[in-house]
C-alpha cells in the first residue's frame, strides 16, 4: 500500500525525538546528529535573534517519522559558506527583497553531508522527493525569494537538479588516509623538497618549547574547553568578528554528545597558548575552530592540520576536512575536492541570470581544481593509486 505523506514544519529541533532523527544520520556527520542541532539552538547560537529561525520539516507517514530536513529562515548570509552576497545586493539595486530566505544546512559548518533526511527503507527515493516538494511549495506559499541547500552530498544532485534547483561548484581541500601507518609512512610520499619543508615547520613548534596534546570525549575537562573557546574566540575578534558557536554550545554537545568532541591543545609550560576546536564523525575528522594568542612560526599548522593527521591515523579515520579555503593546505598533504550545493530562486529573471553565472563558475572551478592539483606535493597521485 503507497504511504499516505504529511509533512511538517516546526520551529524547533526539539519537536523531533532525538533517536528518531539520529537513525536518519549517518554516524560520520556528527553536525547533522539531533545533539549538535539541540545545542546550536538552546545555546542561542541559532536563534531568531542571530538570523536562524529555525523552520524544520518532518515527513510523516500516519504518525511514523520517514523523512526529515534542517531548515531555517535566514536573515542575512552570515556562517554559511556558499556565498550569495552578490545575489543579495543585485536584489536591492533592483528593488526587491532577497531576506529573508530559506537555507537547509548544518550551521556554521561547511561540511558535506545530505540534507534530505529519510529511513532506510524501499521507498527512501519517493521520501527525499516528497521533502524537496514540500519546501519548495512552502517557499512559494509565504513568497520567500530563494531556497539554498549547501553542501548537499553527491547523491542528492541529480534529485535537486530533475526538480529546477541549480547547482553550485566549489572547492576545498581535504586530507585522505591511504592507510598510513604513522606521520613519517605519510611523509614518505612527499617529494623530497616538500618533505623537508613540513618536517622544518614541525620542527620549529619544538625547539620553541611548544607542547600539544590531543584531548577528546569525556577526557575534556570544563577548563580545557574554556582555553580552546577563550583562544578561538580572540582569535575570531582580532579578525573583526565574534565566534558564531558560543561556549554554551560546547558545553551542551560535551554533555549530549562528548564523542563529537576533540580539541588540540598547545602548551608552552603551563600556559595553553593556541587551541584547535575539532568535531569528529565514524570515519572523518572535520576542523571547526583555531585560535592562539602566541606567535610562532608554522604553529597554525602545527596546530589545525599535522596533530590532526597524527590523530587521524592512530585513530584510523579516513578524512579530515579542516574547513573552507586555505591553498596552502595543498603543500600539507590535503588536495582539491569539488563540494556542491544547490538554489532555486524564485524570481525567474534573476534565477536565469544566476544560472548562467554558476556555469562560468563551475568551468573556473574546474580550472582552479586542476591547476591546485599539479601542486601536489605527493611523489605519485594518491587518488590514481587507490583506483
């Protein structure tokens, strides 16, 4: 018998049952669990008030739970990381409203992970289509300009793009273990120049008397956390911005979910001086926040990317997604990876103009790619090898 579909919007992750939700998560996205959601919104990190009313959509079979999607009603662009300023300001000058609008995503975390949430069952196609129905009607129904899905997985695009939504390249730069057995077995596919370049900066952190250490889980001590948050919301502020994830937040997910949690923590006797905020999935490590109030040479690589792949291998993780932008990351052993999202706008003009513009992009995109990728400092090509 064909299910009988309701679907629902609710203006808090808590009008969902945590277990029934998780079992829709994969395990490696621990952004996307009902833990990280609850503690962005009873912290007051997601909120009306800093932008993100939260809007979202349960799919409904009789009173079973089948289907689910993270969605917000935006304010403004900020802590999203596919960037549509320029979208909203083309609105303006024409005299139109971009905000609000609707965006499904993981807040403040740049990570891909699928959006359209569904059982595992025979009918789990029919189900992510019914959500993608849904909020698009929703969107027309109450008139929002535009909805934004952001780093959607690989999946979902064909289902986006068969429904009207254009799709958006982007890069970033993520580390693979091609089963190291330790950090010098990972160097050793460095060509001999390049090797010798992160080895001096390795280097250099110790002869400076720096000490880090790798805390995770439960092992997280109440004043730990405070140092990691305390550096990187300095961090934060000396670049003219506060933290969008607060220290309640931190707190909440210790309590909630302390498994998700691993901070790098850099010493120079008793003084922690630079911290690195990590979030970590079944399989994947993804870097969150960095802050330090000292000043030593290569102690940001130190600190967000070496000690996080020193860690990924003992721990046998395949990935570590770091975050956004950053070539230099190229020469530290992380190589391109192409992320996608997908946007449906409702005006049809602008959403003409945009998609020609997002084909220009995607072709640069590919080019930037290609031209990161020849700076490899592997010896052989990792991804060739591992076909």
């Amino acid at each position: 018998m064909k299910d009988t579909l309701t679907a629902k919007f609710h203006n808090s992750i808590d009008a969902f049952d945590a277990s029934e939700w998780n079992a829709m998560v994969d395990p490696d996205y621990p952004h996307l669990s009902h833990e990280f959601l609850t503690a962005a919104e009873h912290s007051q990190s997601v909120s009306n008030e800093t932008g993100w009313q939260a809007n979202h959509l349960g799919l409904y079979n009789e009173d079973k739970l089948v289907g689910a999607m993270p969605l917000y009603q935006k304010s403004h662009s900020w802590g999203e990381f596919v960037f549509d300023w320029s979208w909203a300001d083309a609105y303006r000058r024409a005299g139109l409203e971009y905000y609000p609008k609707l965006i499904s995503a993981t807040p403040f975390t740049p990570a891909t992970a699928p959006k359209m949430l569904t059982t595992q069952t025979d009918e789990a196609e029919a189900h992510q289509r019914a959500l993608l129905d849904a909020v698009l009607s929703f969107a027309r129904q109450h008139a929002f300009s535009s909805w934004h899905l952001q780093f959607v997985a690989t999946h979902e695009r064909a289902l986006c793009e068969a429904n009207g939504l254009m799709l958006r390249e982007d890069c970033q730069f993520h580390w693979h273990n091609r089963n190291y057995t330790d950090f010098d077995d990972f160097l050793s596919n460095f060509s001999s120049k390049k090797r010798k370049n992160v080895k001096r900066e390795r280097r250099r952190i110790k002869e400076a008397g720096i000490q880090h250490q790798i805390v995770a889980g439960d092992a997280i001590t109440d004043a730990q956390m405070a140092d990691a948050w305390r550096l990187c919301s300095y961090t934060f502020m000396v670049r003219g911005h506060t933290p969008y994830l607060n220290l309640d937040f931190f707190n909440r997910l210790r309590t909630l979910r302390s498994e998700s949690l691993a901070l790098v923590l850099a010493s120079d006797g008793e003084d922690t001086v630079a911290a690195a905020i990590l979030l970590r999935g079944e399989s994947t490590l993804f870097g969150r926040y960095w802050g330090s109030e000292a000043h030593h040479h290569s102690l940001h690589f130190e600190t967000c990317y070496y000690q996080g792949i020193e860690y990924c291998i003992r721990e046998g993780l395949q990935r570590f997604e770091p975050g956004t932008q950053g070539e230099h990351k190229v020469s530290r052993g992380f190589l391109p990876v192409a992320t996608q999202s997908a946007h449906w706008l409702a005006h049809p003009q602008f959403a003409s103009a945009i998609g020609d513009y997002l084909e220009r992009e995607a072709s640069g995109v590919e080019r930037y790619k290609q031209a990161i990728a020849a700076r490899s400092p592997f010896k052989r090509n990792p991804e060739a090898d591992a076909s």
